[in-house]
C-alpha cells in the first residue's frame, strides 16, 4: 500500500456529493430529542415528490397498516416522526445507492438490496433484544456501506490482489486496509462525519466490521454487524465478501443470540425484503 494510493482515497472523499437537501434539512433533528413532527412537516411540504413516495412507501406491506394513508400529518400520527424521518432518509437516499460499484460485483441496484435487508433485519434485532433509544439504527444499517461507492473505483484496480488474500482466509475488509490503507467500512464512517452524522452512526458504520475495536456507543454498531451477516444469509449482497466475513459469533454472544435466533431473523428479514419489494422494483 502506497501513501500516494490513501492519499487519493482520501481526496476522493472529500470531492462525494453532499447528502440530498431535503435530508440535510432533517438530519439534525435525528439527533435532537426535542424535535417534533410539526417541524419535519415543515420541511417536506415544500417536496411534493418526495411527499408522494412517502405516502406510498407508508402504504406499502411492510408497515402492514390497516388505514390508507393520504397525507404527511397522518403518516405522522400513525407512525410517529422517528418512524417518519427513517422513510424520508431511505426514500432520499436511494437515487445515490443505486449505482453500480465495480470492485464488489454489485450492479445496478445489488448494494440498495442489501441495504434495505441489513435495515430490516437491523429493526428485527432491536425489537427481538428489547433495546432502547435505537430509533437511529434504521439509517446507520441503511448506509453501513456507503464507503463503496468511493472505494469500489479503487478495489477494482487492485482486486486480483485483495482476492489472492480472500482466499488464503483473511476477511474482504481487512484485505482492503491491506492494500488499500482503508476499507470501505471506515471510509463509510468519514462520509457520515463529513455529512454531520451523530456520533452514534457514525461508530455503527466505521465499526461494522470490528465492533471489537469500537470504544464508545458501541450498542449500534454489534447491531449493524449481525444484521449485516443476516443481510447476506438472505442472498442481498456480494456473495464473494459473504464468503469471507467475519464470524459473528462473538457478537452475537454478547447480544445473548442463538444460532437457530439467528436463522428465524434471516427468515424474517426476507419476508420484510419481500414486502418492500412492490417499492423499491
């Protein structure tokens, strides 16, 4: 790994896009307790796109509600404004993770599937293990790999020799900040810092791939690992990187789960996947 190498990683997040306006409007109120609905209807009523996807989104399966909702203060009441600001991150974020990132085999598309099923499975684990205060964990798993977007360019010039290193048993991420000097888990932590992310988030995207090493609000990012793992035990994801990801056993036991809890969540964030599925295309 050359210094000249990170140094144009680095230079290359600096130059990625700021987060979409509208998100960059409600962002703060994400990390204030304060906040109130009144104030996220403020903002969205000046995006009528953006209110129509909502209301779409609020309708679909997946939120499984028995009243067709026809407006942003409804969604609001039957939601609740947390509830609201996730589908609003989601719906804001998904032109940007769409694209296809070469070095990972991920089309069009692969990297937001399995976006979506790590969000899933992330809100599984939370409602499963009782945790509180973990509103945020929805957005922190819906952009745990937003570092691929700026790493992919680089992991394909270099990917003969990160997979050489894959096969003899080390993990793609460590591969990478072997070659690379980074991984694409702590650039994915720069973007957020970059775009004024809570601290919480993140940790949760930075230590994904080694919550071992995280020292300080470390509940999101064992999260954002399992339910990553369980992303990918569902076919959402670089099934090449599923092949050498870290055990999450020892997350797991510290969570208190089980192999077979393990297997019921994957069942279950497959079925969240498949009723988002009719949204998302």
């Amino acid at each position: 790994m050359s210094n000249r190498k990170l140094y144009r990683i680095m230079l290359e997040i600096e130059a990625f896009p700021g987060m979409p306006a509208t998100a960059a409007k409600l962002l703060p109120l994400l990390d204030n307790s304060d906040s109130t609905a009144s104030e996220v209807e403020s903002i969205l009523k000046y995006d009528p796109g953006l209110t129509a996807n909502i209301l779409k989104l609020t309708n679909s399966a997946y939120f499984g509600i028995p009243t067709r909702i026809s407006s942003v203060k409804q969604a609001t009441v039957l939601l609740g404004w947390k509830r609201l600001l996730q589908v609003v991150m989601t719906i804001c974020m998904s032109p940007i993770m769409k694209k296809t990132i070469p070095g990972y085999d991920l089309s069009g598309g692969g990297l937001w599937r399995h976006s979506i099923a790590v969000s899933v499975a992330s809100e599984i684990l939370v409602k499963a293990l009782k945790i509180p205060d973990a509103d945020e964990v929805f957005t922190a798993a819906l952009l745990h790999d937003v570092g691929k977007l700026v790493l992919g360019g680089f992991v394909k010039k270099d990917l003969e020799q990160i997979e050489a290193m894959v096969m003899k048993g080390i993990t793609f991420d460590v591969a990478e900040s072997m070659v690379l000097g980074t991984n694409h888990a702590e650039v994915g932590g720069q973007i957020l810092h970059k775009w004024s992310f809570p601290a919480e988030l993140v940790n949760a995207v930075q230590w994904h791939h080694d919550p071992e090493s995280c020292e300080k609000s470390c509940v999101l990012s064992d999260i954002v690992h399992v339910a990553n793992t369980l992303g990918l035990m569902t076919g959402n994801g670089n099934v090449e990187e599923g092949l050498a990801i870290e055990p999450v056993g020892p997350v797991a036991d510290r969570l208190g789960l089980k192999d077979d809890d393990l297997a019921a969540m994957a069942r279950q964030t497959s079925a969240g996947v498949k009723k988002l599925s009719n949204f998302w295309g």
